[in-house]
C-alpha cells in the first residue's frame, strides 16, 4: 500500500469516528453506556470549543461532523483524488491560516494539504481553537505517516513554500503584503444569494431557511442576500421560515438582532422583520447578523449578467433553473469535496504551482 493510500485510509477512519460520534452524541442511553474514552475526550473537546466561541453551538458542531462524516468515505475521496493527475510530488511545507467564523472552517485545506504528504503549518483562528488540534491528534494516533506533518505555530510562520490563508477584505491586505512573492491562495470576504422568482413551493422556501440560517448565517456560503422580482409577497416567505424561529433563543443571535434593529430604527431605514429575522433593501452582499438583504430585479437576464460580473463577490448562488453553477434550496451548507472556495481549486494549486 502507498503512503497516499495509507493517509487516505486515515482519512476514513477519522470519517468512520465523525460518524460514530455524531450517533454517539445523539444517544444519551449510548453516551452512558460506551467506555470508548476516544468518543468522551472528543466530547469534552467540543463542549470546550463551545465555552470558548459562543457561535459554536453543539448542533452546528455537530452539523459540521456530520457532513465530513459523509464526505471521508472511501469511494468519495478516491473519486474526487481521482479527478487529478498524481504523479511523482515532492512535499512541501504549507502555512495555513485559519478563519473561525464556523466550526472546522479550514478542514477542507487541511485535508488538501496533508493528505499528498505535505507539512501543514497551522495558524488557527483565536475563534476555533480546540477542534482542529484534537482531530490532528486522532490522526497521529491512527497513522504515524503524518508525524511532523502537522504542525500548530502560535507565533510567526516562517520556513513555508506556499500559503493558504482566509480571512476578511481587511485581513487579505495583510496577508498580500507578507505573503505576496509565496505561491499563496488569499482568500476574502464573500457572500451567498438566493434568486427568487415568486414561483418556489413552500419547502423550497423553507429549505432555504437552512441556507441562511445554519451557522447563524456567519459562513461565506450562507445566504445573506435576496434577488425577487417588483412587488414580491414576503409573506410566503416568511411563513416558510417560522420553523427556525427558535434561533432568537440564541444570546447572541438575540443581541445582534436587538442592536440592529435599533439602528434600523434609529435611522429611519424601512425594514421587514418576523421576530427573528429582518428584511433590508440594501445593494451590498454582506449583512449584519439577523438581517438578510433584498435586492428587486426586472428581469432574470439582465440579473444574471449582474451576478456573473459580481461573481467575484460571491460565493454560491441558490436558485432553481436560472445559473450555470446553481444550489439547490437548502443544501449550500453541504458542498461536495470538489466544491472549492471561491471556485480556485486546492488540489491543482498544491500539485502544480509548488
């Protein structure tokens, strides 16, 4: 057996744990009964990961372990390795600087990067981390191939080939003008919309609740903005959404909805609101935490040529039958393997351009 076929065999292993762990977490009978200390320690890891960063929310973690539970699988990692042409690869040491706007962010870099046998050189996010570091250890338990592999620096990253680094549009200046003559992967803010036409069914619309309101909207593929036609009933919509309005129940969620509010009001701005979630005519991409904005648009052609000029400021785009690359409601929060930020592929990045 190679040592790829080693290192993805690791990989499986560690899906097979997200899976046993996520039924684990959701069996309390389970939970009491199960002396695997491995699946306690993990538990432990996440209620810590939680007390540090209060957007973590055990459901979200969880959420997050499940969908790489489904994606470690042996055929889904041959078949998305298989879309490459690997032939002789020397390794090279990668800097990977972390976001920790939602939980494991930075795994799919990470998997990119150590999975040929590179060294990853792991600068994490002061919001996340606990997760990344406990899984690290899993790995190096299950498979010695990735001793000195994966290294935490807390201080200046230094002696690295190549860098891939998340962050805002802020942070990306910064990561330009220190990283900017490495091969680098810089990434920014981006944001995700819906195109509606007035025609989705009520669970399209409510499925579209999940894209905006998992990870409390704080993921660059969470939908932040609305695309509806003149004279738009906000009314279906906001009756397809009332299934999540326990969200308010969320200290933060509730104070960032408080606050906004409040300048919404204060400066006289017109706004939809449902108790939970606000509406905001607004041209800009991003909003503000409990609020989504909404653009009008008179004709769907004229909107795609709009959103194909802007692509560079977005990261998924939900509709039915209308973009090339669409996502069907409620399923932004589930990318494939294959499905790379801001469509630049990691892979060919590290295979080629080191």
């Amino acid at each position: 057996m190679t040592d790829l076929q080693l290192r993805l065999e690791a990989f499986v292993k560690l899906g097979t744990m997200f899976q046993e762990f996520c039924e684990y977490s959701n069996n309390e009978q389970g939970k009491q009964q199960s002396s695997d200390s491995m699946l306690a320690s993990f538990s432990e890891a996440i209620t810590l990961a939680s007390h540090q960063n209060g957007w973590f929310t055990k459901d979200n973690i969880l959420y997050s372990l499940q969908n790489w539970a489904n994606l470690l699988k042996e055929e889904r990692l041959k078949n998305w390795l298989g879309r490459y042409s690997i032939t002789e690869h020397h390794p090279k040491s990668v800097a990977l600087i972390m976001a920790g706007n939602i939980p494991l962010v930075g795994f799919h870099d990470f998997l990119a990067t150590v999975i040929f046998g590179n060294k990853a050189l792991i600068k994490l996010s002061s919001n996340d981390k606990t997760l990344l570091p406990f899984i690290a250890k899993y790995l190096l338990q299950i498979e010695p191939l990735f001793q000195d592999k994966i290294v935490f620096v807390d201080g200046l990253l230094t002696e690295f080939d190549a860098v891939i680094a998340t962050g805002s549009d802020n942070t990306s200046r910064y990561f330009e003008y220190y990283f900017g003559k490495n091969p680098n992967i810089i990434r920014k803010n981006r944001n995700s919309v819906a195109v509606l036409t007035g025609k989705e069914s009520e669970t399209q619309l409510t499925a579209l609740g999940e894209d905006i309101f998992r990870y409390y909207g704080l993921g660059c593929r969470s939908v932040s903005k609305l695309f509806v036609p003149r004279n738009y009933d906000f009314d279906a919509f906001f009756k397809s959404l009332h299934g999540f309005s326990s969200i308010i129940d969320q200290v933060k969620y509730a104070n960032n909805y408080d606050y906004n509010k409040a300048v919404y009001l204060m400066s006289e701005f017109k706004f939809l609101d449902n108790g939970f979630l606000m509406l905001k005519e607004d041209e800009s991409y991003a909003s503000p935490i409990a609020t989504v904005f909404f653009e009008y648009y008179d004709s769907l052609e004229e909107l795609r040529t709009k959103i194909k000029n802007e692509k560079h400021k977005i990261q998924c785009v939900v509709a039915q039958s209308f973009f090339d690359d669409e996502i069907p409601f409620g399923q932004t929060q589930q990318p494939d393997l294959s499905d790379y930020a801001d469509g630049i592929d990691t892979v060919e990045f590290l295979l080629k351009t080191i």
